[in-house]
C-alpha cells in the first residue's frame, strides 16, 4: 500500500485503476494541435497513481479553453465562472477534507479575474493542485493579451502592442507563500507527469505553471525555449539537491555571484561543478531567485521550485472545531437557544 | 443647586414607556440603550429596539455626525415597534440635543448633561446660545444634570485618568434612568463585574457612576415623580431578549442540526451583516465551519462550493456585497445547487448608508443577474422571526435544490425583541438525503413534485458527473446549445421556483377578509404596519394588514387577498419595489408609500398615509 492509498479513505483494497478509467464519455472540443490535449492526456495518466477512488476526485475549472478540461475527466467536475474555481474550491475542501481538489485554470482566468482568489488560496494553504495553463494569450475570446504577454505584443486588443508588462505566475505563487511551486510544458510529456505526480502527492497548496502553446491564437508561445532542438539549452531542469545544470553537453550552469545569478561554464575560468548553485525545495531565496530568471538572459527553470510543508486550511479549521468540541463539549442547540440572559414568563391561566 | 429630597417621589404607572439615549459615538449610548433594554427584558416588559449609530467608528467629538443614539420602547403590553417618538430624551452633549430634538414631542422629557453644554461645544454645532438657559426649551421638561461634574466626585480616590472616568458617565445616566423607572442595578452590575474582571479599578469606576447616577435620582428633588410599567402578559414560556443577527445565526445553526449537515459560513465584512460571522465563528462546537473570504464573491463561491460537497452553504452580506455576488448566483442557479444568501440591507445605492437601514434591495435580489434567473426569496418580518425564516430558507433550498434570498435589513438586524425560546424537539425536520442509487441517475433527471434535480455529491461511488454554468441538456446534463433544450431549461427553472408556491403558507390577513384598504408590507415594516392598523380599526375603519414573508414565490392566495379589497397600499423603505411586483403579477392599482430615510416608519405616518387612502385622496383603484 503506497503513502496515497493511506490518504484517500483508508480503503484497503482498491480497485487498481488505469488511465482509460479516468476518460469520460465527452468529445474532446478544443482545436487539433492545442497544447491542452497533452496536459488533458497525462493528467489522465498520472491520475491512478495517487490511489483515490474515481469518485473522491473533483476537478473545478473556470473560464476559458482550459475551464473545459473536466468534461473529459471521469471524476466529479465543476466547471464554474470566470476566475473563481478556487474560491469554489476553497470553500469544497473546507466541507470535504476527504476529497482530493484540483484546480484548473489559464493565465487570463488565474492572474486576471482571478487574482484574488489565487493569492487567497495559496496563502491559505488550501490543499488544492492548481494547474495553470500559460499560453500567454486570451484563445477563447479569439485572441486578445493576457497578463502574462509579453510586453509590445501586437494583439486584437493592442494592434499598437500592448503596454502592460506582463507578470510572473511563479513569484505571485511565491509572494502568495505557496506551499507547492512549479513549472511544465506542454509538449514534455515525461516532466508533466513527474510535475503532476509531484503535485498529485502535496499536502497544501501547489501551484503548477504548464507552458502551453495556443497553435491559433499565439502559436509558438513558448517556442525559442521549449523546441525540442534548443530547449537542453535554454531550460533549466530542476531537481532538488543537484546542481543547477543544464545544456546539451551538460556543461552549463548557474552560479551565484554575490546575490546575483549568473550562467557559467563548466571547465571554463577554473568553474568546476562545485561552483554551481544546488537546488533545494525549501529556499525561500533560491525560489525567488528561479521565479524571476527567464528567457533570454537566463534558461527558464522547470520543475518543482519550491516544496515545503505546513498545516493546510481544511487541517487548521478541523483543529479547530475538534478543539472547540473537546474544550467545551459538542454543541446543545437547546443549551445554545437559551444562552444569556433567559427569564420565564409563568401561565396565569389567561 | 438641586434640592435635596425631603419625602419619596411618587410611583406612577404606565403603560408603555421609550427612551433614547443619545451622544458622541464614543460616549457608549449603545451600550447604555442594551443594558436599560435587558433590565427590561428580564424584568418582564415586552421590548423593542433601535439602535441608531453613524458609520464613523470615532467622527470628531461633538460633532453632528458622531452622534449615536439607541432607543428602546418597554411595556406592559404586546409591542411591535421601538415606539415613534421618545417619551425622554437623554442628551449627553450639545449635538446629541439638536440632532435628536425634533422627534421629541412637546412635554416630553429631556435629561441633559449641562456639563457638556461649553461654548466650544455649543459652538461646534451652531448653537447661538445656550438652549438650557435661553428659553427654546420651553416646550419640554428639562432636567439639566451636570452629569459629567457629579460623576467625576463619585470616582474620586480611585486611580482613574480623566478620561478613563469621563467614559463612565454614560453610566450615570443609566443609573438615573433606573432610578426614575424603579429598575434594579444588579443586572448590570454583574455586567461589569464580569466585563472588567481583570480590570477592577475601571469596574468599580463604573459601578460608581451607575450606583452615584441611580442615587442622585432618589436623593435630590429633581424628579417629583417615578414611574413603573409593569411586566407584560406574555405567553407563558422562557424567553431571552434577542437580535436580528442573533437570530439569523442561531436559526442557521438548528437548521444545520435539523438537516444534520455541516453549515459552511462565507462571509466578507460587510455592515450590518457582520455580526452573522461573528457569531457563527464562536459555534465552532456544533461543527460550524465559518470562512472570512478575500472578498465578496469569494464568499458565495466557497459556499456554493460547500454545498457541492453536501454541506449546508450559506453566505452573508449587504446591498453592495450581493451586487458583487450576482454572477456566482447565477451560477448556482444554474447548476441547482442549495444555497442561503442573506442580505441585510442598508441604504444604497453603491456604499450609501452603511449603518441605517432600508428595503432597496428586492428587486436586485429578484432581478440582479443576467437571464432569466429566479431565486426564492424570503423576508422575515421581527427580530425573532429571522430565527424562523432561517429554517425556512433552508427547507425550501434542500427540498427544491435552488438558492433562497433571505432578506433582513439593519433595523432587523440590530434591534432586539424578546423571544419565546424554543425547544429543539418542536422545530421541522429538514433533512434531504444525497442521491447515492446508481441506477437511473442523470444529473438533471427532477423530481416529478418540485422539479428539484438529484443532490449526488462528490464521494459517490458510480454517480461521478460534470456540473457547470453552462447550459445543460434537460436530464442527461451534458453541455448544451440546442436552442429547445434552452428555452425548456428556462422554464423549467421558472417553474421550480414557481412551485414553491403550493409548498408554503398561505398570505395570512389581520382585520376582516376584505374591506376597504388592505396595507400590504414585507420585512422589518411588520411592526409599524401592524400597530397602524390596529389603531385604524379601533377608529372603526374597514382596514386590515397582510405581510409576506415569501417574496418569490408569492403564497398562492395572494391575488386572492389584495382583490378582496377596495384598495391596497404598501408601505416600503424605497421607491416601490413589491409595488412594482404586485402591479405586474396581479394588475392592481396598489398605492405606494414610499419613505427612503435611512430609518424605520413611524406608526403615525403609515396611518396617516392609509387615511389619506381611504379618503379617495390618492390611490383610488375605481
């Protein structure tokens, strides 16, 4: 029995479930080549191993392309409003610790309308998996900037290019203390997995980042660093206690250089792989740090950023009623209704 | 100097007695007003309050706009109303007298604290003169104390700061009016015992003043009479003196018992809604689980969330709040999900008047989504019945898978009545089991009788499904867009909501069946309507009173009782919204009377209003 299978229900033995069990009877309506049909399928794929019961899985979404993801699950689904699943997700988990929660959501969904509830869910540590598709673009609405497109971008609704600056979802989850932080694409089929497995297996808040490509509307969102024929270049896969190095020849790396970050190379000015900067999970620093570097001047990080734990909102509020109970008996709703001051008015028989 | 007394004043019985205390937001007029109003209430009066504060926690001392009032009518007999006009007035400055002044009536009794009476103060508000000594007073007895000066002799010796024993004075005032009502002090002297148990010095501070204010009133000739109103003949039973909001939470903890599921609480701040939260925060032992959101939507989407998973999902706020909740209400109801929403009003639009309270938002409840979108609504009528109408929310969003309004309003909320407690064992049942049978399950497969569709929650083995805000196909509840099915989903949500009506208790008539003018009200309006026409009928006058405390749907006989009638009127704190409702459903000329001050009618202008009905000189519906 895996650490899991003890979480969801205690249940001894259960049925061993595959991919195929976690597909549900809905066509499939996003446009051929979205970047969303992978995430879909290896979402579905990690699914069994985390040992819930198909019926204590809920996936809540809100608007968007990604906000249809759990039609085509077969677990519970709740595809809600523009920005607020993990409001509603908030407020499940609260009812039903014993279920297991995600979140699926895009950039315009989970850092526009939705900020505030994105920020206030994380902080809680609410034990939700929110998993944000990041296509840079608003694809449901026909193409319109998000916030996180780039600066200049020339869209429906800046034809001129647009003059926002465009925000970092990794250190909003970060200032947010995120219990749970980290970065996929699309297309890597083995690091979605590893990511949502990873994801699948936290107690609290976890953030997921999928780059994402939108092959309509911004198609070849995330191409200079993702392409399978530069991305050992221009991607720094994270693991935690390993250095931070990367390249085809596996000869590149990050060092710090008083506080500032800097590429080097190994076996070039004396850097040897001692010099290079090891990840670790737990470094609110080097967490700061990885949020912010980002194509071009840096590779962009992928991976599990930042994985710490702490209490969740559902164990906290438990705590807190069993307390209650236990320092001042369950509740007497008769006791309750003839709190304070009472007095008694006697029959006189008129 | 005040005469010290010579023989006992005398003890004159009355019927029925209203104070307001009034002063500096800070001076603790509420606190004075809600401890004369459970001496009351203990003592046996029946009782009904209004507390009346500015939205300024602390605005400039003696100002206009820091002045906080709180007054409470107690009687002998059944009362419905915190009375229209104070019979004393206890004025601790300056701007508490000009602000309260006009709403004594002529031979009325003022108690004023003449300390405060400085020129800077008299100033401050735009007094030219002193009123106490230049004869505009004339029509009122005045009882001029220099409560501030007296107070501070009776702290004497005790190791207080000016200011710590000038913010007891409002406790001399009480222990004045105690003696002059022949009111025990122990009940509020327990009070403070237990209040400032760590803090003995500040406890006995105020117990000074209160013992030094009830002592002056019996030592000094001031007063040459007292006056006792005797306990009121209520049905027998145990009773305790509660609150709007007292009642809201209360109501929606039995009806978690009574369903046996979790009450999951979101709520935003928001005045005058947030002492719901306050409250249900405090029953952690009954298992309430309450939830502060980061703002208003947050709060309705984790509560429909909550009631996704089977809990019962409830959400707090006012007219500003439920403004912003509108597409999250929309959203459950299209997804039939049970769900409170209680607004307790205040005046609006945008963020108006925080503190003071209004009708205005009915047709917004009715109204305030996109689509067709029904919501049940109801509305109780008093404090205590905020209790009832708690349940009865409930049952109707169990029973017919939909959100309920519930509509209480600040009067409600803060003003308090006693309350016939009752036992657990006498309440409804109201539990509505989960779908958990496999077979035949669709999502939207609905009960044959109220059209409610199945409640299979998130946990059961066999009936996973995919629920959303977009539109459905009837029964089987995959995503939709065929044009029929959308037009049968739409009457269909009409109807459920619609069906209520058969569900619920007839629209009751006080006076005879018909008649020349029915008053039809709703909400917190019930005790001013109801003793309106009560004097209207001892006059002789064909006039009876309706008030619905179902809003959508109306009681089926509704139509029935306005028809039954030569006129209608009603009452409303805004423009004419059940007016409009019960022009368009039933086609009636029905009269509006329509007063958006920020406070509750009085029991003079709604008869006045109904005469002026009657008499032909509006509203005839020939």
């Amino acid at each position: 029995m895996t650490e899991s299978t003890d979480r969801a229900n205690g249940a001894a033995a259960l049925p061993v479930l595959t991919r195929k069990d976690f597909v549900s009877d809905q066509e499939v309506r996003w446009c051929p080549g979205c970047g969303d049909y992978s995430i879909l399928a290896q979402t579905q794929k990690v699914m069994p191993d985390f040992g819930y019961p198909r019926e204590n899985i809920v996936f809540i979404s809100g608007i968007g392309c990604s906000g249809r993801l759990p039609y085509y699950m077969n677990t519970y689904g709740f595809h809600s409003i523009h920005g607020r699943a993990p409001a509603i997700a908030t407020g499940l988990k609260a009812a039903r610790p014993d279920l297991m929660v995600w979140v699926i959501t895009g950039d315009g969904d989970a850092l526009s309308i939705g900020g505030n509830h994105l920020i206030h869910s994380l902080r809680r540590n609410v034990d939700l998996r929110i998993v944000m598709f990041n296509n840079r673009i608003y694809g449901l609405t026909k193409g319109q900037a998000s916030p996180t497109s780039e600066f200049g971008k020339v869209t429906k609704s800046s034809p001129y290019g647009t003059i926002d600056y465009p925000v970092s979802p990794l250190a909003i989850a970060l200032a947010a203390e995120a219990s749970f932080i980290a970065r996929t694409v699309d297309t890597h089929t083995e690091h979605i997995q590893a990511t949502l497995e990873g994801a699948g297996r936290h107690r609290g808040s976890a953030f997921v980042e999928v780059l994402q490509n939108c092959n309509i509307f911004n198609d070849g969102a995330h191409r200079e660093f993702t392409d399978r024929e530069v991305r050992d270049d221009r991607m720094l896969v994270l693991e935690h206690g390993r250095p931070m190095v990367f390249g085809k020849e596996r000869n590149k790396g990050i060092r710090l250089h008083g506080h500032q970050p800097e590429v080097v190379t190994i076996g070039e000015n004396g850097i040897t792989e001692d010099d290079i900067l090891v990840h670790d999970e737990t470094d609110p620093l080097i967490a700061f740090m990885l949020a912010h570097i980002y194509w071009p001047e840096f590779p962009v990080p992928v991976g599990i950023i930042r994985r710490i734990s702490r209490p969740t909102h559902d164990e906290l509020l438990s705590n807190q009623i069993e307390q209650a109970i236990a320092g001042r008996g369950k509740g007497d709703l008769a006791k309750l209704l003839a709190s304070g001051e009472t007095w008694t008015v006697e029959g006189d028989g008129s | 100097m005040t005469a010290v007394r010579e023989r006992p004043a005398e003890t004159r019985q009355l019927e029925r007695v209203t104070i307001r205390f009034a002063g500096d937001s800070g001076d603790g007029m509420q606190l004075t007003g809600s401890q004369f109003t459970r001496t009351a209430a203990v003592f046996g009066n029946d009782i009904s309050t209004y507390p009346d504060f500015p939205a300024e926690i602390r605005a400039p001392a003696g100002s206009l706009p820091g002045v906080s009032g709180f007054q409470l009518s107690f009687a002998s007999t059944r009362i419905h109303t915190p009375g229209d006009q104070p019979d004393v007035l206890v004025a601790m400055n300056p701007a508490a007298l000009k602000s309260n002044l006009g709403d004594l009536p002529a031979g009325g009794a003022l108690v004023v604290n003449e300390d405060a009476f400085t020129p800077v103060n008299l100033n401050k508000v735009g007094y030219a003169g002193n009123p106490l000594t230049d004869g505009s007073l004339s029509a009122y007895h005045v009882f001029s104390v220099p409560i501030s000066t007296l107070n501070a002799r009776a702290s004497e010796g005790l190791e207080l700061t000016n200011k710590q024993v000038d913010l007891t004075k409002n406790f001399f005032a009480l222990g004045l009016m105690f003696w002059l009502y022949d009111r025990s002090m122990e009940p509020t002297l327990q009070w403070i015992d237990e209040k400032f148990s760590k803090r003995p010095v500040i406890a006995e501070g105020n117990k000074r003043a209160l013992r030094a204010g009830y002592n002056f009133g019996e030592t000094t000739e001031i007063f040459h009479e007292r006056y006792i109103v005797p306990p009121a003949r209520l049905a027998p039973g145990r009773y305790r003196n509660i609150t709007g909001n007292e009642a809201t939470a209360l109501g929606f903890v039995a009806a978690s018992q009574l369903a046996d599921r979790t009450l999951f609480y979101g709520s935003y701040p928001i005045t005058p809604a947030s002492d719901i939260l306050h409250s249900l925060a405090a029953y952690k032992n009954f298992g309430v689980k309450t939830y502060q959101a980061e703002d208003e939507i947050a709060a309705i989407g984790a509560a429909i969330g909550a009631s996704y998973g089977g809990a019962l999902g409830i959400t707090g706020t006012s007219g500003p709040g439920l403004a912003l909740k509108s597409e999250a209400l929309g959203l459950a109801v299209m997804v039939e999900l049970p769900l409170v929403v209680i607004d307790v009003q205040r005046g609006g639009p945008s963020t108006g008047l925080p503190t003071k309270t209004e009708q205005g938002d009915l047709l917004q409840v009715m109204f305030g989504r996109n689509s067709d979108s029904p919501v049940a609504v109801v509305a109780p009528a008093t404090p205590a019945e905020c209790f009832d109408m708690a349940i009865e929310a409930w049952r109707i969003a169990l029973k017919y898978m939909t959100p309920v309004a519930f509509m209480s309003d600040a009067f409600l909320a803060n003003g308090a009545e006693p309350w016939a407690i009752p036992d657990p064992g006498d309440l409804p049942q109201i539990a509505v089991p989960n779908r958990t049978e496999k077979e035949g399950f669709y999502p939207y497969l609905r009960d044959p009788v109220t059209l409610a569709r199945p409640w299979a929650v998130p946990g059961t083995p066999g009936l996973e499904h995919r629920i959303g805000g977009l539109e459905k196909s009837d029964v089987i509840g995959n995503v939709s867009y065929d044009p029929d099915n959308h037009h049968r989903m739409t009457v269909l949500r009409q109807e459920k909501i619609a069906g209520i009506a058969k569900d619920i208790p007839p629209l009751e008539v006080f006076g005879a069946p018909e008649g020349d003018l029915l008053v039809l009200g709703w909400g917190s309006t019930y005790g001013a309507i109801r003793t309106a026409v009560e004097r209207l009928r001892a006059r002789g006058l064909a006039v009876s009173h309706a008030h619905l405390r179902h809003l959508n749907p109306f009681p089926a006989n509704t139509e029935a009782v306005v028809r039954s009638f030569r006129r209608v009127l009603i009452p409303e704190l805004n423009l004419g919204h059940l007016q409009m409702l019960v022009r368009a459903r039933y086609l009636i000329d029905a009269t509006g009377y329509n007063r958006v001050r920020g406070k509750p009618f009085r029991i003079a202008e709604i008869e006045a209003e109904a005469e002026r009905v009657l008499t032909g000189s509006v509203g005839s519906r020939s």
